[in-house]
C-alpha cells in the first residue's frame, strides 16, 4: 500500500472501529463510550483537515484494489470529496456532543452510537468513492446503518417510519444497481473522471440509451435526496430522535443522494453531455416542483419537525437545480448549498431537540413566548431560519445568490423565479415561528423545564453549545465568502475543473 | 484597514454594538444612553468625510462602501432623524427592562444600522445586505404590541416588504448575469418603490405608520422610506438611456396619481398619524413624478438630481418632526411652542413660501423641458399644492389635540418637546442651507413678488375655506360622518368587511391559507401511496429490461 493511500482509508475506518467498539461496551460505561465517541470524531476532523493541507500542497491521495474482477475498489480524495467529507467531519464532531447530551440516560445507547457511527463512516465512504460501485456498497451500508437510528425509539409509529424509508430507499437502491449495471455493460468499469465526464468515448448512437440510465439515476439518487414523488419517507423519519433527524437531513442520508447526483452529473457523464443530452432540463423542471411543493407542505405543519422535514425536501432540491443548470456559476450554487443547507438544517434540528428536551415543545403552536426563556437557543433558531429565507448576509443568500445569476446566465428566467417564490414561502412558514417565539407573551404559567443546566444556562451546555457554533457558521460562510476559507472559495475551485475558462 | 474603512465600519456597526451592550444587564443602563450617539459618527463623515470608496472583497461577494453626492445628503438627514427619534424615545421613559422593550430596542438598532449602512453602499449586493436588514428589523419597530390592528399592519408591512426584496433581488441577478434591460428597471422601480409607496402597492404604509409609535413613525417616514429612493438613484441609471426613456413617462403619471389618489384617501382619514401616512404616499408621489422626469435623459438627470436630493432632505426632515409632534406632551414652555412648530411644518410640506417645499417646487419649474409628460407635471404643481394645503389643514385639526399615548406600548408613551422643536428647525434650515449651496439664485428670485404669489395662491386657495370650514365645524361640533380604513385597497382585498366597532375599525386577520391544508394534505396522501407504488412498478419494468438486454 502506498503512503497515499493511508488517509483516505483512515477517514473511513476510523469512525467504522469506533462504532464497531461501541457496539460490545455496556450500557452504563457512559464514560469510555463518550471518550471514543468524541475521540473519534476529533481525530476524524485533524486528519480531515490534515488531507486539506495536503491537497493544497499538491499532494494526491488514493487508494484502489480490485475485490473482484472488474469491480475495483476505490477512495480517493479530490476537490469534491473534500466538500462533503469536511462538511460530514465537522458536523459529525459536533452533532456527537450533542447526542452525548440528549441520550443522557436514555437505553439503548451503545447500539444507537454504534450505528451512529457507521453512518458517518458510510457518508465518509460515499464522499471518497472514486467510482459508481463503490460509491453504491457505502450508499446501501449507510440505508441499513441508518434504519435502526430511524426506529430507535421503538415506538409504533417510529416502527412504521422505519418501514417506510425501507421501502423507499431499497427500491431506490435496486434502480440505482441497475443503472450502474446498465452503464458498466455499455462502457465497462470506469472511474470518475474530474474533467468532463467518463463517457467521452461513447458516440451519439448510445444516446438514447444513456437518457435512460440517467433517469434511472434520477430516480434511484432522488429517492435519498427527497424528489416529489419520491420523498414520502422523509417527514416520517422526523420521529427519530432529534441527533439523527439533524445528522440525516444536514449530512447523511439526504445529502448523499444529491452527492451521487453530483457525481453523476459531473464525473460521469459531465456537463457537457448532460446539456447535449438535454436532461439537464427535465431534472430542474422536478427540483423546481420539488421546491415549490416542499415549502407548500411546510407551510400547513404545525410539528416544528415536520415542517422543518419538508423544508428539507424543499432546500435540497437546490442543489439539484443548481447542478442541472449549464455552467459554471449554478454549479458553485448548487455545490455551496450542499454545505449551507447542512449548517443551516442541522442548526434547526437542533434547536427543535433543545425545545423538546428542554420545555417539551413539539408544536409550532406551543412556542409563544419561548424565546424569553430559552434566548440562545432561539437566537440560533432565527439566525438560521433567515439563512433559509435567503436573507443577506447568511449562508443561504449566497447560494440563492449563485444559484440564480446562474440561472439568468443560462438563460432559465424562470428558475429565478421559482427562487424567489421559494424565497417567500421561506419566510411564510419560518417567520411566523420567529414571530411566535419573540414577540408573543408567554402563556402563565408556562410549561416547567424539564432538564436544567448545573450553571444556570437555559439548557445543557451539550445541547446548547452545537446549535449556537453551526448558527454562527451560517453567518460567517456568508458574510466572509469571499475569503479563501470558505466553502464558496472551494467549489468556486471545483467549478473551474468542470468549465475550464 | 485604511482609516476612511475604518470610520465607515464604524459607522455602521456602532449602532449593533450598543444592541450588544442592551444584551448584558450590567451594561444595559449606559448602552441606552448611547442610542441618540450612534448615528453620531455617519452625522460627522457627511460633513466631513473626503470622498472616498473603500472595497471590501472579502464580504459576501464583495461590497464597496463610500459617499457619493446623494448619499452625502441622505446621510446628513438620516443621521439627524435617528437621533431625534431616539432622544424623543428615551425622554418618553422608554428603559430596557421588560423582554418586550428589549426586542423593540434590538429592533430598533439593527434597522439604524442597516438604515446608515446603505446610505454607505455603493454598490448592488451591498445596498441590498443593509436595505434587506433594515426592512426586516423596521417590523420589529412597527409591532410594538399584540393588538389585531398592530398585527394586521405588521403583516401587510413584512409582506410587501418582503415582495418588493424579491423583486429588487431578481432585479439585481438580472444584472449580474448581464441583463440591464427594461426587465432590470421594472423590477428596480417597483422593488423599491415599495418602501415609499407607489400606488397601488403603498397600502401598507398609512396603516405601518398609524399603529407604530410616534420615533417609530417618524422613522419609518422621515429616514427608512428615503431608502428606495436612494436605490432608484444609485442603480436604475445602469439600465441605460434608452430604458429609461421609455420607463419615464409611465413614472411620472404613477407619481402624479399617487399625489393626489394619496392626498384624497388621507382626507377621507380620522388618526393624525393615518393622515400623515398617506400625506408620505402624496408627497413621494410627487418625488416619483420628479424622478420620472429626470429618468427622461441623461442631461435632465443631471439637472433633476440635485433638486430629488433636496425633496428627500425637505421631506424627510419635515415628516420626521411632524410624527415626533403628534407624540409629544404640550406642557410646560417649550410644549407650547409644539402646535405653532406643527403649522410651520405643514405649511413647509405644503410648499408655502420659503419653506423647503416652495424651494423644491420653484427649482423644478426651471427646468427646460419641452412638452411631453415632463411638461405635464410642471402644470399639474400648483395644483398639487392645493390638494396638500387641503390635506395638511385636516392634519392641523386632527392633531389639535396630541394623540392619546400607549403607556403599554414601549415607546408609546409621550416624548419631551425638545427633540422635536429641534428637528424641526433643522427640517426648516436645511433646505435653505442645501438651495443656498447648490442654487444660490432661486434665494433671490423668491423675493420677487411675481414668484412669491405663484408659491402663495394654491396656500390660499385651499386654505382659507378649510379655515372656514374648521371654524364652523369648532362651533357646530360636527365631525366627518364617514371615513375611509386605512390600508384602503389592501383592506378592501383582504375580502373582509370591516365592521367598526364604535369609531374604532376592526382589523381583519389576513386570511391566510386557510382551504388550501385539506387539499394539499390530500396530495400528499396521494402522493406517498402513488411513489411507493410506482417505485415498485419501475422495479419490474427494469428487471425485466435489464434481463432482456443482458441475454
């Protein structure tokens, strides 16, 4: 094995052994369980960031070996592996202080940080996959690693969920093995290719072949990624505990649909065959409907968890957008809001765990006032529910930003107008929660907390102190995106690979 | 970090730092009393500030801030506004100390600071960061309390104000893609004519400016409303002449519409502060008329600009200290001085000679245009000026009397006189410092007697016989028998009658999606059984394909 090889390995297995090791300890060894848990994940974001040091200094990681004949397995680490698997790493980091929190002294807890862990390790699997088939062994690892987090309350209705997202996300990953295969019989094993594709050398009389196997695609990453009609499963999980709802909507099992889409589109078949194509069309067609039927949904939910899972649905079908318009700067919105929308939705989730936990609010309506008794929490809450309304200078405005000078570059006017009614219904399901919270009188008297912080905080520090660092991320990526540290800065770069000026 | 990037990031996060400082209880005492001082630093560069632009890439997308000609004046004005509407509202007793004056005050300060932010911003995305974080924050001014009218115009305003962003925004992508076509100053005029009132989308100003409390109002009137046309004058230039052109003619019979459909419906009202509304929606009328003028070539632009810059000087320093008057107590020897100051101002809005009004109009009616719309609004002036005496003597009767305080309501409580007084000679001064620099000529020219009759005649004309018509309703008791609700259209569309409820209007709830839930919920029903279905369908389908293609 060649030293280049060593990392992406590493990011992989070691949230895999983490969990692997959890699974055997006993319920009551919080201790040890948290220290690896934490251990983990702080190891995983230095050896992230060690990569990212490395790649800017030239160098090029990869790890490849055949496991069957004409199956090659593949990690390696390029610009866009290094988008997700940053975002993943760092949320991971901080979503695991947060479940630490919320599961105190709940059962079951080594097997839901075993699975918890898995999950990432698939996520980090499916942002390093240098291939399709790689990429679809971690896409089916993370639906199953991901199924007992859904269900783990137990309850009936979480059971039902669970059922559900199996239905979905299996069938989903059956079309998905069949497009793989399609593809592979037509052109044989191939990689993913950075510039312009894998299927140059396919003439145009496979043409109509390969508008199918990309509608395959469509439907078997879109299930994940919650396209209208596919996306039933997703406000139903919402019943899983509020760690899982925030780590599957902002990085994990959402986000790897639209990543595999992102793949498809760019390191498969490349922008400019989906132009030729001219699939690229039908696909911002659904993510339009998406959007607008996402928001619509949203807006008649009174579960705060529910309307924000719809929102979900909403908000992920930007990216879709973004990478099914031509060129390169609706491609730099679509990719920034992969990572926006995870900072800014898992903020969200959050904020509705600390309000659950914290006063047992589940409902919209129960909210009136409680930003007089849980401020920070709030706070966070609103700065990221602007960020979704699109309102300068969070994170969300930068990608609407890209997202529809793209558009009007493409000459898709209509795209900007589906932003902006989006925009509107943001405002229309979010505001009124804002409202709700900080200019209505509590009800007297209002629910007793029903955990408290030993220093007189609003809520466990655990609790509070993630929310707070993602909703002050949704700022400072959008106020400071011009800077070379931001995520619009990397896929700016990624951009440049795909459109060579 | 050069020092003019410096004293403008100071200026404008000043006023966020004192919200910073309401946030701890220990610092809260002495954070109150810097509110009046935060504009203190934008007041400073406007009078002194070299002209210069300093570029900031790394924020956002990169932003550039500085000080043209127009945001020179609107900085002078907006600074001075903030700070009277905070010395008014600290002397009504306003203090940080129940959870609902503080989100007021919260509120208050981010709009300062996107209010003098974008009076800084010269360039689109940056103009729009502060536009979009003042408007959002004004709501927070304008709902001061949990009563269905101040819900009602809380809404109307956030919708609208919300509306008008989007379509600024799609605007403004239009440009950055490339695209300054007619579409870039269509969606630039009604964007921002939003804020101050283009008929027929200035149904939520009367009703925002009612309810909120008199700083509020003032605020929201005198210094917020100059923001849309700041961004007319900054960005719908880049459209090109030959848009514009084309654009003019429309603007200018919007504007005159505005004017008088503004100044009929305040007649028509029952609150001083409605009235004062709608008085804005006639004023800004005849500013946009003006606009549509200078929008009318390249050459009358340069001319008409001073003479906007001058309006929005006049205006909103004259309207600012008009709402502050409605709020303040009428006691001791500086309150008696609050009334005669009221008939000065409105006879300033009213263009009475030497007022800023008369100036605005006198400069105006020297410009050279040949027939046309342009030509248009120049005869349709004076009679302007009768429709605002009108309006304006109905203002002097309904705020005879000072409005009834909230004492609930922070902020609602009267203010001391000084503020106001001062204002309002600063709003007297100001035009004739601004004429005496820029058109020293029209000093002399108002002291000939042809000049001064053109200005006096509307005055008289509609000012005596409502005198009269005040004097016998004093002596009758009469009052107006019916009254039109202000929001007039937007409450009309609402689909609700509105009963009144012993002189007082009920406000309807908006209706909001009520109807739509049952059938959506369906849908989704639908949906769900329909994709899981048609998942499991495909499945079948591809097997077979697949099976079929393979062997």
């Amino acid at each position: 094995m060649t030293p280049g090889a060593v990392p992406p390995l590493a990011i992989v297995l070691i949230s895999l052994i983490a969990g692997l090791v959890i699974f055997f300890l006993a319920e009551h060894q919080v201790r040890l369980r948290s220290s690896l848990n934490l251990g983990a994940a702080v190891l995983k974001v230095m050896l992230v960031f060690a990569v990212l040091w490395g790649v800017y200094q030239g160098e090029r990681y990869r790890l490849g070996f055949e496991l069957a004949p004409g199956f090659e397995f593949v990690l390696r680490v390029d610009a866009l592996a290094l988008l997700f698997v940053t975002l993943s790493a760092v949320l991971w980091l901080l979503t695991t202080i947060y479940a630490i929190a919320y599961l105190e002294g709940s059962p079951h807890r080594s097997r839901f940080f075993g699975f918890f862990s898995i999950c990432v390790s698939a996520t980090s699997g499916i942002a390093l996959a240098g291939n399709l088939l790689t990429l679809f062994v971690f896409y089916e690892l993370l639906t199953l690693a991901a199924y007992p987090l859904v269900v783990h309350r137990g309850t009936p209705e979480a059971l039902r969920a669970g059922v559900s997202y199996l239905r979905y996300t299996l069938a989903g990953g059956v079309v998905l093995l069949a497009a793989i295969v399609w593809l592979y019989s037509l052109t044989g094993p191939i990689a993913f290719v950075e510039e312009g594709g894998a299927l140059d050398h396919l003439g145009p009389e496979h043409d109509g072949t390969l508008i199918v196997i990309f509608a395959l695609f469509v439907i078997g990453f879109g299930v994940k990624a919650a396209l209208v009609p596919l996306h039933g499963w997703l406000p139903q999980a919402m019943v899983a505990p509020a760690p899982v709802s925030a780590l599957l909507h902002a990085v994990a099992v959402v986000k790897a649909g639209a990543f595999g889409l992102v793949r498809v589109i760019y390191d498969v078949y490349g922008s400019a065959r989906v132009h030729d194509l001219g699939v690229g069309f039908p696909l911002a067609l659904l993510a339009a409907v998406t959007i607008i039927y996402g928001s619509l949904q949203a807006l008649r939910q009174d579960d705060l968890k529910r309307r924000l899972a719809y929102s979900t649905v909403s908000q992920l079908s930007y990216i879709i957008l973004g990478i099914s318009l031509f060129g390169p700067i609706a491609t730099m919105g679509g990719l920034v809001h992969l990572v926006h929308q995870g900072i800014m939705k898992i903020t969200l989730f959050f904020c509705a765990g600390n309000l659950a936990e914290t006063y047992g609010i589940h409902k919209v309506s129960e909210m009136r006032g409680i930003g007089r008794r849980m401020p920070w929490t709030m706070a966070a809450f609103t700065l990221a529910a602007f960020g979704m309304i699109a309102l300068p200078p969070l994170a969300g405005f930068v990608s609407k930003w890209y997202l529809g000078v793209g558009a009007v570059l493409a000459g898709q006017f209509w795209v900007v107008v589906v932003l902006l009614v989006s925009s509107l219904l943001n405002a229309a399901y979010f505001l009124p929660i804002v409202y709700r919270a900080w200019f209505l009188r509590p009800e007297s008297p209002g629910p007793a907390p029903e955990r408290h912080s030993r220093r007189g905080w609003e809520t466990d520090a655990g609790l509070l102190l993630p929310p707070l660092v993602t909703a002050a991320l949704t700022l400072l990526v959008g106020l400071f995106a011009g800077t070379e540290f931001s995520p619009l800065h990397w896929v700016e770069f990624i951009a440049q690979q795909e459109y060579p000026p | 970090m050069s020092g003019e990037a410096i004293a403008l990031s100071a200026a404008i996060l000043l006023p966020l730092l004192v919200a910073l400082g309401l946030l701890r209880p220990a610092w809260r005492r002495a954070a109150l009393r810097l509110i009046p001082m935060a504009p203190l630093p934008t007041l400073v560069l406007a009078v002194l500030a070299p002209e210069a632009v300093v570029e900031a890439e790394r924020v956002m997308m990169g932003v550039r801030l500085g000080l043209d000609e127009a945001g020179r004046v609107f900085a002078l004005f907006t600074a001075l506004i903030w700070m009277a509407a905070s010395a008014h509202m600290l002397s009504s007793g306003l203090r940080a100390d129940t959870p609902r004056e503080r989100i007021f005050l919260l509120s208050f300060l981010a709009a300062m600071a996107g209010n003098l932010g974008l009076v800084f911003a010269l360039d689109q995305l940056g103009f729009f960061l502060f536009f979009s974080l003042m408007s959002l924050s004004a709501y927070g001014v304008i709902v001061n309390n949990e009563g269905s009218a101040t819900r009602f115009a809380g809404r109307l305003y956030l919708g609208l104000a919300l509306f008008g962003e989007m379509l600024v925004l799609a605007g403004l992508m239009l440009a950055a893609g490339g695209i300054f076509g007619a579409a870039y100053a269509w969606l630039l005029y009604w964007g921002f004519g939003i804020k101050h009132g283009v008929v027929p989308l200035h149904v939520w100003l009367p009703v925002a400016h009612g309810t909120a409390p008199a700083p509020a109002s003032a605020l929201l009137s005198g210094a917020m409303l100059k923001a849309g046309v700041l961004g007319w004058l900054r960005f719908l230039p880049e459209a090109g002449p030959l848009v514009l052109g084309e654009l003019s003619g429309f603007v200018i019979l919007a504007g005159l519409a505005a004017a008088f459909y503004g100044a009929a419906m305040g007649l028509l009202q029952r609150k001083a502060k409605m009235l004062l509304g709608y008085s804005s929606v006639s004023q800004m009328g005849i500013l946009t008329a003006a606009v549509g003028v200078a929008l009318s070539g390249p050459e009358r632009w340069a001319a008409a600009l001073p003479i906007i810059l001058l309006f929005c000087l006049h205006h909103g320093l004259v309207k600012a200290a008009l709402f502050l008057g409605v709020g303040v107590r009428r006691e001791g020897s500086l309150g008696r001085l609050v009334y005669p100051m009221l008939v000065l101002l409105s006879l300033a809005v009213v263009a009475a000679p030497f007022t800023g009004g008369a100036w605005v109009k006198l400069w105006l009616e020297g410009l050279e245009v040949s027939g046309g719309r342009s030509a248009l609004l120049l005869q349709v002036l004076p009679v302007t000026s009768v429709a605002s005496t009108l309006l304006m003597a109905r203002f002097l009767w309904l705020a005879r009397e000072p409005a009834p305080a909230h004492g609930e309501d922070p902020a609602g409580a009267h203010g001391r006189a000084l503020p106001h007084l001062l204002l309002g000679l600063a709003a007297l001064a100001g035009p004739w410092w601004f004429v005496a620099v820029h058109q020293p000529e029209l000093l002399h020219e108002m002291v000939t007697g042809k000049v001064l009759w053109k200005m006096l005649w509307p005055v008289l004309l509609a000012g005596v016989p409502a005198a009269g018509l005040a004097l016998w309703a004093w002596r009758r008791g009469w009052r107006m028998p019916w009254a039109v609700p202000p929001g007039d259209l937007a409450v009309v569309l609402a689909g609700i009658s509105v009963p009144r409820v012993r002189g007082a209007w009920a406000w309807p709830a908006m209706p909001a999606w009520q109807g739509w839930g049952g059938r959506l919920q369906a849908m989704e029903v639908h949906l769900r059984g329909l994709g899981t279905a048609g998942l499991l369908y495909l499945l079948v389908v591809l097997a077979i394909g697949v099976l079929v293609y393979a062997f």
